[in-house]
C-alpha cells in the first residue's frame, strides 16, 4: 500500500514511523525544515519538504499511485485543501483528515464529494473525550476502549498486590472463560500476549476483552475495593473539558469544572444544569482544598497546557483525589508519567494514531487501537468468506505466535473462543497484536487471491 502523509508533526511522524517499521510504501510531505531532517535521519521513508497543498508537490509524491492520503497537520485548513487536491488528482484513493474546529464538524456536508470529498473525518478531541467516559464506568481501569459499538469493551486495569488474580496462571481461571479472555500483559514497559502457562504479577498492566453486560463485576475480580463513581472535578473548559461537563451534566454524578477564562466560564454556567463552574486557577492549592479535592474519585487535568496539567494531577493526588487523569500530547512522555504518580494519560494526539491506523490495516478493519503506545494493537475486524480462518476450529487456524483472538461477535452472541470454536464469515473479531506480527495476521484477514 502506498500512503502519502502530509504533516510530520507527532501524529504523521508516529504514523509514518510505525508503517515505516512495517514495510509499507510511505511518503511523507511538510514544510518544516526540521522535522523533514528529523524524518529523513529517523525514518526509512521519503520525505518532500514543501506545503501538502501544492499540486506539483503532491504529484512529486506520487499521489496519482496513492492508495491512501492522511492530511494530519495542525492546519484543519491545509488538510481539507489537501483533500481537495487529492480527490482531483487520483478520484480512487481513501482520503482522511484530521479537522478540530467544531464549526467545520458541524456544517458534515461540506465533506461530501460533492465539495471537499474527504472520505474519512478524524477529530481527536472528541475521540478522547469519548475515552474519559469510557474511564468513568469503569472503577479502577486505566483504559477502557469500544468494540462492536460498545457491546464489547477492553479494559486496562493496573493488578494490585492484593489483587485475587495476583500471582496465579491463567490456566487457573476456571469457570471466567465465558465471562473474560486476558488479551495483552504490560510488564515493564514490555507487551506480552499471553498463553495459558503465564502468571499474572502484581504491578502488571492487564488488558481484558469482556461483555459490557459484565462490566459491574469486574473491578471486584481484578482490584476489590473500587467504588462507583461519585465526584469528578474537570480543570480545563476547552473543547474537551466543555464535552466532559455537557456529558456529566446529564447524570447524578457530583461535578464541577474548573478554568482561568472568566468569559468562558460564563458561557458555561449558563449551558449546564447541574456541573458547578468555577472561574479560578486549577494549579492554586487553595482552591483545590477549597473545592475539597481530596473526596473526589476523579481529577481530569485537560487544560490546553500539558506541563500544567501533569502538576495539576500531582497536586491533585497528593490532597487525597483517588485517581487523576492527565491529557498529555507528547507521546515520546507517556511510557514515564505512571512512574511519578499519574494514574491515566490520554492524547489526542494518540487518538489521531488510533483512528487512522483503521484505514491503514488490510482486509476489513473496523477499528484498531494500540496498547501502551504503539507496542502492540487490540483490532477488530469482520471475518471475510474467503479468507483462511473461517470454517476451520480455531486450533488449526495458523494465528502467528504474538497474537490471540479474544472474541467473536456472531450476530447478538458474543463468545469467548475456545480451541474448538470456528469462526463463521462476517463475524466480528477482536484480536491482540504485538506490531511485529500485525502484517502476517493481515494476511490471515485478507481475501484470498483465488477468490477472484
């Protein structure tokens, strides 16, 4: 696949190094100096130094071979010319683009191919707002993920030494095998897929697939002692602070949302009902004392300052809030912040990776999500017919050593797969990944060729 990214910021660098990484055909265009050099001395890509609206460029790229254009610059107007000119220069390629300003997300026909044809939108704000929802269902998960439109979630949970998992094999799970698959252990900042024989340790990072009708009992399984969500403070009303407080405040949880801006806050108290606005400064211990922090289950930290928001959550956590969550966009920091206190980080920028790796994977790719980073990949696809794992029991199906299926969605069934389950054409799979392996599993998810 060849795959033409304008913008080398963090989000095209990280995309560009991770497909670089796996042999795919990856031009990169930008007009920084810099961050060309830093592709040119980092990557084995091409790299253009230039603007991704200019036709010459883009055809110097190679766009008319293109399968794939990513405009994920810090420009929403520079991606959408970008995929103006693309659909003019080459009418079959996939076009996606990155778009933050809210007025944009809101006139949808603009994007039509009628005008603009952009195939694909990907706003990160909205998408990590989504994510910090998905954290507040779930006590004690650091990452809770979608699948199969919420009728399957991933969950990340961080195991306790006290945790009943701690120290027992997986083999041992008698009787969960319908209810959870263990689909990915962290381990010092290692991924491991696991099999049968591996033990779970105190301090692991585990992720889970389980049913979202099973959720209520698995903080009790893996860390006792979680409660149920009671008080949130929110410091940041931007974008992603505002949607957090509109979320909330249609709910019974206690909340209450913090930010400098006077007029903003305004704005605010006049849309909400039942979250609190304070006009104040979230880095004032005063303040958080005052606001009684230290009874809150969650402290959200999403000002548009990161190095603020990483003090914010600290202090936060040292007057007693139960867990924080930190927005944090360099992406190069988040294998670091748990070692100093941070319980969960969410990016928009990884985000943006998240969403766009979809449309990158082969054979048919709902979603993919990476774990810790980019260590490794959680992916849901749909089962095509002629492809060489359906109709077979899943022990004869070659899945490479590094990755495991964690569940089938058939319909309304969701099914925890045993070594005699057979996979059936358009069912739904959730399978865990480490990055080495992605690109033989794609050829275990791709049609056939004598299928046509």
């Amino acid at each position: 696949m060849k795959i033409i990214i304008v913008g080398a910021g963090e989000v095209g660098f990280h995309i560009a190094k991770r497909l670089s990484e796996e042999g795919q055909d990856v031009v990169v265009i930008d007009r920084d100096t810099l961050q060309i050099k830093k592709i040119n001395e980092s990557l084995d890509v091409q790299a253009f130094l230039g603007s991704g609206t200019s036709p010459r460029l883009l055809k110097e790229a190679g766009i008319k071979e293109a399968d794939l254009l990513v405009a994920a610059t810090d420009s929403d107007e520079v991606n959408l010319i970008s995929c103006l000119l693309a659909r003019n220069l080459n009418q079959y390629m996939l076009k996606v683009a990155r778009v933050r300003n809210q007025e944009y997300l809101e006139e949808t026909e603009i994007f039509s191919e009628d005008l603009l044809g952009v195939d694909r939108i990907i706003n990160p704000e909205s998408l990590m707002a989504k994510n910090i929802l998905n954290l507040m269902e779930v006590p004690g998960a650091f990452e809770v993920i979608d699948f199969v439109e919420g009728r399957v979630k991933l969950i990340g949970f961080r195991i306790h030494k006290d945790s009943p998992i701690a120290g027992r094999q997986l083999l041992s799970f008698a009787g969960l095998e319908e209810k959870l698959l263990v689909g990915a252990i962290v381990r010092q900042n290692q991924v491991v897929i696991p099999q049968g024989k591996d033990t779970i340790k105190a301090d692991d990072l585990v992720y889970v697939v389980a049913k979202n009708d099973d959720l209520g009992y698995l903080p009790g399984l893996l860390n006792p002692g979680e409660e149920a969500l009671k008080r949130v403070i929110i410091v940041g009303a931007g974008q992603t602070g505002t949607s957090l407080a509109e979320a909330l405040d249609k709910t019974k949880i206690n909340a209450k949302i913090i930010d400098k801006d006077n007029d903003r806050c305004l704005r605010l108290a006049e849309n909400l009902k039942q979250v609190i606005v304070i006009n104040g400064d979230g880095t004032d211990k005063g303040l958080l004392k005052e606001e009684n922090v230290k009874d809150v289950d969650f402290m959200i930290a999403v000002t548009g300052d990161e190095e603020s928001n990483v003090f914010i959550s600290l202090l936060g956590k040292g007057l007693g809030a139960k867990k924080t969550i930190t927005r944090l966009n360099k992406l190069s920091y988040i294998p670091l912040v748990s070692a100093i206190g941070i319980d969960t980080v969410v990016s928009s920028r990884l985000s943006a990776v998240q969403a766009i790796l979809q449309y990158i994977r082969r054979g048919k790719i709902i979603s993919v999500v990476p774990l810790k980073g980019v260590h490794a990949e959680a992916i849901e696809a749909e089962a095509l017919e002629t492809s060489e794992i359906v109709n077979v029991p899943l022990s004869k199906v070659k899945f490479p050593k590094g990755a495991i299926l964690g569940t089938i969605v058939r319909g309304e069934d969701i099914i925890i797969p045993h070594g005699d389950s057979i996979i059936k054409p358009q069912d739904h799979l959730i399978i865990f990944a480490l990055q080495q392996v992605v690109p033989k599993l794609e050829k275990l998810l791709t049609v056939k060729l004598d299928y046509f």
